[in-house]
C-alpha cells in the first residue's frame, strides 16, 4: 500500500473542507480524497488506495451510489469519529 503524504493533523471541519479522509490521517497517516465506495449493505463515503478500502469515514450507508455521492456533494453526511 502506497502513503500519500501527510501533513499536519486536520481536525474533523478541515478535513472536510478539503474533501480529505479525517479517520485515514488520524489512524494511518495517510492524506487521501474522499470518494464514494460500494459495500455489501449499498455504498459510504471513505478513501482508498490502489489496493482497495482505507478508511470508512461516513457513519451512513446509502442505498445507492447516486445518492451517497449527492452527500459528498452537499456535506449531507457524518463523519466517524472512531474505527
């Protein structure tokens, strides 16, 4: 697994504002874009790498990918503040 680079430790707010994953950085040290990822239940927002998964940063599960990505979009979504 590849590391993006890292920086200072955002807090939850600015890790929004710049679309990057709060928990991935937090836990892992690892600067990476938001995006919406399938999962068995339907789909959630989270980051990943060339290799899959890395962190699963909306608490919901959204039924499609369309309307987890209108969330991205909109801020409509909480972020997990635990594993």
């Amino acid at each position: 697994m590849s590391h993006a680079s890292s920086s200072a430790p955002l807090s939850v707010d600015q890790a929004r504002t710049e679309s990057a994953g709060y928990l991935a950085l937090a836990l892992l040290g690892e600067r990476r874009p938001l995006q919406v990822l399938p999962s068995a239940a339907g789909h959630y927002i989270g980051t990943a790498d060339e290799d899959g998964p890395v962190s699963r940063e909306s608490v919901e599960c959204f039924p499609s990918h369309a309307e987890a990505s209108h969330a991205l979009e909109t801020g409509q979504w909480q972020q997990r503040l635990i594993p």
